[in-house]
C-alpha cells in the first residue's frame, strides 16, 4: 500500500524561488515527505490537524492573496507557492535547499520572519 493517495502526474510548485514537482491528488504536507522522505516522517507530525505543526503560508500566484493552512488537510495544487512554513517543517525540509532556511520560517503569532534570527 502505498502512503500517495493515486496520481497520474506530478505538478508544479513553488518553494523559496524553485519549482518542485509533487503527486497530484496529495495533501502538501504528503508532497512534502515526497521531497524530504527522509526527513518528514521523522517530524512532530500528529496528521490529524491537532499539532500545528505543519501550517504553511501559500498563494496561487503572485497577484493571489496569502493564505494559511495546515499542510496535513491542504491539497496540492497546479502552480501553488509556498511562502512560509512552520518551524517544525522548515527545520526537517532544509535539505530540500542547501542555504539557511531562515527566510521561509512562519510562526502563526508572529508572521513571517525576515532573517531567521528570532527562533522563540
Ligand atoms: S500535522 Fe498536525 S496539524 Fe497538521
């Protein structure tokens, strides 16, 4: 049995500049794990929409407005951009790039952080 709800393609999305590809028909946090399955199922994950942990800032496009979700419940679509993550998911997807992953890191309370020096 196979953890990807069935695809028949990979679409597009956007993540920190860079487009990766995902499973179609998957909630983003499971397009996630297909980017870092080495990473991701090790994370403090409850999948269940209790932790918050996987929450993500996202929009459709650039005119789009920024929304937020939690990853565990949102499913991917065609040309999303993720613009923010948790800091549970920023830590464990930072091999997805190989610079700091300090830009992307979302805290519900606060926004989104400029330079990653603030972790509390
Ligand atoms: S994984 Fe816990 S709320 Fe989404």
């Amino acid at each position: 049995m196979s953890l990807y709800r069935a695809y028949r393609r990979l679409v597009a999305i956007r993540l920190r500049e860079r487009v990766y590809r995902v499973p179609e028909n998957n909630y983003l946090l499971r397009c996630f794990q297909y980017l870092c399955p080495r990473t991701i199922p090790y994370g403090a994950f409850c999948w269940n929409e209790q932790c918050q942990n996987c929450r993500v800032q996202w929009r459709l496009g650039p005119e789009e407005k920024t929304r937020v979700g939690l990853s565990c419940k949102l499913v991917v679509r065609e040309g999303m951009e993720i613009t923010g993550l948790a800091p549970e998911l920023a830590g464990l997807m930072s091999r997805v790039w190989s610079a700091s992953t300090g830009d992307i890191v979302y805290h519900p309370e606060k926004g989104r952080e400029g330079s990653g020096d603030d972790q509390g």
